[in-house]
C-alpha cells in the first residue's frame, strides 16, 4: 500500500504539472506542443539522458540486488544453523542442554530486538554477549567429543552467517553515486515535462509513464541501498520470530 500511495502521489503531482505547463505554453505561444519534426535534435538529446540514466541504473540495481541476496541467504542461514544447534543440542547433558537452550533463545531474542532497532544495521553487544554464552555452553561438551565437533561447526556456521548479515547491512551507495542517481533521475523526469507534442493525450501517456518509471526505479534503489529500515521493500527480523515462536 505504501508504494501505490507514492505512486498516486507522484502522478497526482507530475500531472498537475503537466497541466499547468501546457496551459502556460498555449497562453504564452511557448513552442512546447509541436510535432517532434519540428523541435530538431532536442528529443534525440533527451533520449541520450534517459540511456545514461537507464545504464547507470541497471549497473547499481545489479550490485545492490547482489547485495540483498547475500544478505537474505545469511539471514537464512543463521536461521537454519540455529535451528540445527538448537536439535543438536538433544545430546548434550541435561544441565548443559537447559543453559544452551536458554542462550539459543535469548540470543535470538537480542537479535531482533537489536539488530533490526534503531540504527538497524549496527551489531549489538547485547546479542554479542548472548553468542560468546552460546559458544561456553558447547565448550562445556570437551568431554564427549564426538557431539563436540558437530556442535562447533554448526556453530561455525552461525558466526559466519553473522558476520555476511552484519556485512553486508552495511555496504551502502557512496553518497556522491547516489546523488548521482537522484540528480539523473531528477532530470528524466523534469525534462519530460518540457517535450511535447500536438497530440496531448498521447503527449500524457508517454511523458507520464517515462516519469513514473523513473521514479519506481528510484524507490528501488532507496530500498535496495537500506535494507534493513523499515521501507517499501526490505528485510524484516521474521525468520527469526518464527524461529524464537517454534523454540518456545
């Protein structure tokens, strides 16, 4: 809902725009509804603006998506090796088995309550500290090393997964390339507004769809450079709860 209430917005904005230019034009004899024959270079100069636009685009959405799927597939995999810990944790003896247990389930605890609080991205000394618990309570299987070794490699992969999650939460656009992107997407969109032709509906149609498209292209970007904040398309700690809900 909260992309097509921008969406709307956006249009609601762009055309009242649109309106108002034409408007001006007619009134003011501004050559600005002429055939395309008859304005010369200027939408082959636009076109030029849209394909620098639409490759420095598709070179970032590709970087940030490879991003997001690194970032997904470690939430996944902490999720999973925890899990597996968590089963694992049958053979440990039984006061062992309660303290492991417990660190499993406050560990996750800390972690969706920190991790994914404000700032979102930043790791928690909280869940720090419920980790290195988790890593004492294994250590404690030194004498039946057979379940040892198992519970330290599935624990292995906890920190790994960890650390790709904590990683990659924060590889964000430079802020010169972003606004890079948003002045280029500002200018797609504003010089839409100043090419037209005779033909308004046609004229509206087209320079409608080209800005807003240029604008989606820039949510996306928003979002994919900030996962983990609350936006119109990111991450959520909802592994995790699943996870916490199943263990309690």
């Amino acid at each position: 809902m909260k992309l097509i209430n921008k969406l709307v917005a956006f249009v609601v904005v762009f055309s009242s725009l649109f309106i108002l230019l034409r408007i001006y034009s007619d009134y003011n004899q501004v050559i600005l509804m002429a055939d395309l024959e008859d304005i010369g270079g200027v939408p082959w100069l636009y076109s030029a603006v849209c394909l620098i636009f639409s490759i420095l685009a598709g070179f970032i959405i590709q970087t940030q998506w490879g991003h997001w799927s690194t970032l997904s597939a470690a939430v996944k995999g902490e999720v999973s090796a925890l899990h597996q810990l968590w089963l694992w944790s049958t053979y440990f003896p039984n006061e062992v088995q309660a303290k492991a247990r417990e660190s499993i389930r406050h560990y996750i605890a800390t972690t969706i309550e920190h991790e994914w609080g404000s700032p979102p991205h930043e790791e928690s000394e909280t869940a720090s500290q419920a980790l290195a618990s988790i890593r004492e309570n294994v250590s404690e299987m030194f004498d039946r090393q057979e379940y040892l070794l198992t519970a330290f490699s599935i624990f292995s992969d906890v920190l790994r997964h960890r650390e790709n999650r904590l990683h990659y939460s924060q590889q964000s656009m430079p802020k010169p390339l972003k606004f890079t992107v948003l002045l280029a997407d500002g200018l797609v969109i504003g010089l839409s507004l100043l090419i037209g032709v005779k033909h308004m509906w046609l004229d509206y149609v087209f320079t409608v769809s080209i800005a807003l498209l240029a604008f989606s292209v820039f949510l996306v970007l928003d979002d994919l450079d900030s996962p983990l904040y609350p936006g119109l398309w990111h991450l959520t700690p909802e592994d995790y709860e699943r996870l916490l809900a199943k263990l309690k």
